[in-house]
C-alpha cells in the first residue's frame, strides 16, 4: 500500500451536487428562466460550471453566447461561494478513511478541475482541508485534467514519483490523467461519470467506498 495518496474532488471525496444544483437554479431564476431537475446537474457536474451553465440553457432552448455564460458565470460564482457546503457533504466513510491515513503519515492532496479557490473554500468548510498537504485547482496550472500535469505537480509537491503513488477518482477524466502521468488509478462507483459504469473504464481497482483504502 502506498503513503502518498491523491483524490479527486467532487464526486469522489465530498457529493457536490445539491449546492452546485441550487447555485445553477439560482442563476437561471437570475434571468427568469426555470428549474432543471439535480439528476440533469448530476449529469453535468465535472465539466465545468460554464459547460453546466451552457446545457441548462441548451435545455431551455436557449441560444447561449460566450459573453452571456460570462455574465451568468458570475452570477452563479457569486451564489455558490456563499453556498457551496449547506448540502455538499463527505461521501460515507470518506472523514473516517482520510483520518486513519494521516494518523499513519500517509502523504495526501487533492487533484480536481475545480477551482483553486473554491477547493480550498470547500474543503475548509467541510474541516477536510488540514489533512491535505497539497490542493491543484483546475486552475492552478495552465492545463487542466485529463492532462497528466496537475497529477504530476501535486506529485512533485509532496516528493513522491507518480508510479509510487495513488491516485483515487471516479471518472474517465481521472483515469486518462493517471494513466497519462504513470500513476495508478481507483475508482470509485458513486461519483460524477455521466452514467458510464466505472467498471468499463480499465481501473487498476474498482473500490465500493474509501474505507477500503484503510
């Protein structure tokens, strides 16, 4: 078993759809237009709050332009970090797990597209943020995931080569990216995939619940 242990964000360590979810409907009461349902922002979370923004739009029929999603992304930013734990909770097992690594001085980060600040801004919310000796943004780098470089950074970070370390997700995203850096690859089956089973996606393991990394 590894020490150095790295997670992705949203869909693997913490289920941030409810305030994600709210946030959009928000922005779109913004411009008077209606709810969608959070199975559909289920659906579009981990691409991105303006690809999130752009379908709800698509699925209002709305035409969108890129200085409208700019306007509407600012709109949502402004809502959501003023909201973004009143829903998002730790995945069952994830506080537990997190914990019993660091006891056993388990090196630990956090890899995500989410951005810098708002990760960071989650993460202290949810009193997550101590146990992580590195946090890479989606926007820390000048590239993002399924790119192998903020794996590679957070790595570097915590002095540990890729193929030494382990990287834990729960999407195609995540394994494109280890793959791509050297790095092993867990998945987990109740993030963010867009419906895919994980078990399709050439995991190096396929875990029910963190707790099994104890």
């Amino acid at each position: 078993m590894t020490d150095t242990l790295l997670f992705d964000l949203d869909g693997t360590l913490v289920d941030t759809a409810p305030d994600l979810h709210h946030a959009l409907n928000s922005t779109l009461s913004s411009v008077e237009l209606g709810p969608v349902d959070i199975e559909l922002t289920r659906h579009w979370v981990g691409h991105g709050a303006k690809k999130m923004i752009s379908s709800a739009l698509e699925r209002h029929n709305e035409q969108s332009t890129d200085t409208q999603i700019e306007k509407l992304y600012s709109i949502f930013l402004a809502y959501y970090r003023q909201h973004i734990a009143i829903f998002s909770k730790p995945y069952a097992g994830v506080r537990l797990t997190i914990q019993h690594l660091a006891r056993r001085k388990c090196k630990l980060g956090v890899v995500t597209n989410k951005r810098y600040d708002l990760s960071k801004l989650l993460l202290r919310e949810l009193n997550l943020l101590s146990y992580f000796g590195v946090v890479v943004g989606g926007d820390t780098l000048s590239i993002a995931k399924p790119e192998p470089d903020p794996l590679l950074h957070a790595c570097k970070e915590l002095d540990t080569p890729p193929e030494r370390a382990m990287f834990v997700g729960d999407s195609i995203t995540d394994v494109t990216c280890a793959r791509s850096a050297g790095c092993p690859i867990v998945l987990v089956p109740y993030g963010y995939n867009q419906g895919v089973s994980v078990s399709t996606l050439g995991a190096d393991r396929t875990i029910e619940s963190l707790v099994e990394l104890i």
